[in-house]
C-alpha cells in the first residue's frame, strides 16, 4: 500500500478511536440508491412532467405550474422514504461518529439507528431549524451522535430544497447581513 494512504488510514483510524470522537462522516447523495438500484438522479430526469425541467448538475427543478410542483414533491418525498442500502447503513451504524451530515433529506440512517437502539439527536436545516432545534440537540458525541439533514427533511416539506429559488433564499438567511455588495 502506498505510504500516503498508509498514513491516511491510520490518522483516520486514531481520530475515530480518539475517546471524544474526532471524525465527521458527510454522507453524499450518491448513497440515494433505491431498492431497484436506480440513482436519485435518474429518477428525478424521469419523474418530471414535460412541462417542467429537471436541472441535474444542481439537482434543483424549475417547476411549470402548482401541479408539477406537488407531483414532483410528493413522489420525491416518497422515494426518499425508501432509499438506502441496508447493509452500507449498518455498517456506517457501528464506526462510532460523533456528528454524521446527510446531504440528501433521507431519513434511512436514522431508522437502522432506531431499528438497533443507539442513541442519537436528529436534527435538519431550514430557516426555522435554529429555534426549533437549538435547546434540544445534544453537543455530538461518541454516546450520541448527531444526524444533521442539511438540506432538510422528507418530513418537513417546508424544509426541501427544490428550486433555484429556495436555494438562493436559503443561502441568503445563511450569509450575514451585509457580507455581500448591494450591487451584488
């Protein structure tokens, strides 16, 4: 094995092991496979109406009218609620991190958490998150991990991040006032 990776393994390894938990585990959305195998991507460049677009490098839609907009929504909330592979997701359960970011709005790591009894505070992103979810999550640890939804939850619809629009919205609540020119 190559010494870079050699050392890149065991620096990972130790922080992992380290007892206050030292290691973040992002999980990116190429782990949004459902049961039949079929990517979030390929469904979605599927799943909208004609008379909507589906803009897959930022896998954002630019929706027609109110109907495309609730079909849309409706049937990727659904297939959200059953993606994950089982066996990956066990797997992840077992490596004690203390803070684990879902870039997708699944909840299927929560489950097999809840399916084997370990602990954990879960928590999403959206505007109003920081005052729902300030007082009662825990500081992430080894004994109870934090599952963070960073582009929301398929339980909060209002949280989903499905446009352009509520990108930019949500980016502008992130940025401090004034960090960016008027003119901007």
């Amino acid at each position: 094995m190559n010494t870079e990776f050699e050392n890149t393994y065991k620096t990972i390894a130790r922080q992992i092991a380290s007892p206050i938990g030292q290691c973040v585990l992002i999980l990116g959305p190429e782990l949004a496979v459902d049961k039949e195998g079929i990517g979030y991507k390929t469904f979605f460049r599927k799943l909208v109406p004609p008379t909507s677009k589906y803009f897959d490098a930022e896998n954002l839609f630019l929706f027609n009218d109110k109907s495309d907009t609730h079909y849309v929504m409706n049937n990727v909330i659904d297939y959200y609620g059953k993606v994950g592979d089982p066996s990956l997701l066990e797997m992840v359960s077992r490596i004690p991190f203390p803070l684990i970011i879902n870039v997708c709005p699944d909840l299927a790591l929560n489950k097999v958490f809840e399916k084997k009894g370990i602990p954990y505070s879960e928590a999403y992103f959206a505007i109003e998150s920081k005052v729902k979810f300030d007082p009662i999550i825990s500081i992430p640890s080894k004994e109870k991990p934090v599952i963070y939804n960073i582009f929301g939850s398929i339980n909060v619809e209002q949280s989903l991040i499905f446009t352009h629009k509520k990108l930019y919205e949500t980016i502008e609540y992130l940025l401090p006032k004034k960090s960016l020119p008027d003119n901007i």
